[in-house]
C-alpha cells in the first residue's frame, strides 16, 4: 500500500483548525478523498478532504463536536522511492458549527 502525504497537506490547515495554529497530522488516502486525524495547540481533530493538483478543500470534526471547512495548497516530494511524501502547505478554514456556540 502506497501511503500519500501530498492529499493530507491540503487538508492539514483544515484539522489543525483556525489560523495562528501550529500541529501535525497524518492522513490516508481512500480513493478520491484522504482521511486523516491532526493534533495541535487547539486539541485533536479527525478530517477528511480532497484536492486537485495543490489545491485542496476538506471537513474537519474535533472530539467536541466542533466542525470547520477550509481549503488550502501545498506541495510535497516523494521520500527516496518508499511512495511515502512529505510537504507543506498553507491554508484557512471556519468552525461551521460549534455545538457551544449559544443558539440565537
């Protein structure tokens, strides 16, 4: 099994949540999509998202319930020929629902 990092940098921004966060993730890619899960200073998230060349869009959930879309771009390289990647990329993304959020 090849495992891609390339999809995962596009997302990435998405399940580390708003800008000005700093974290880690690690994704799979499943067909047409990757899912990943993601840590940073806001806590864990697990995400899923796709892209098109750099450029990519995902949905990411933290164990709260908290949900955020984003979109972004990166790039990566291959690691020797393991099919493994590595790269970086940059992007924005909203809380869509925020279950502690007061309803108006």
């Amino acid at each position: 099994m090849t495992v891609s990092l390339r999809p995962l940098l596009l997302v990435l921004p998405l399940m580390l949540g708003a800008c000005g966060s700093v974290g880690v993730g690690v994704g799979i890619p499943v067909g047409p999509v990757t899912i990943g899960v993601g840590a940073s200073n806001n806590g864990v998230s697990l995400g899923v998202g796709t892209g098109v060349g750099p450029v990519g869009v995902g949905v990411g959930v933290s164990p709260g319930g908290r949900v955020s879309a984003g979109v972004g771009v990166g790039t990566s390289t291959e690691i020797g020929n393991s099919g493994a990647r590595v790269g970086v990329g940059v992007g924005t993304s909203t809380v869509i629902h925020d279950p502690d959020k007061p309803k108006d």
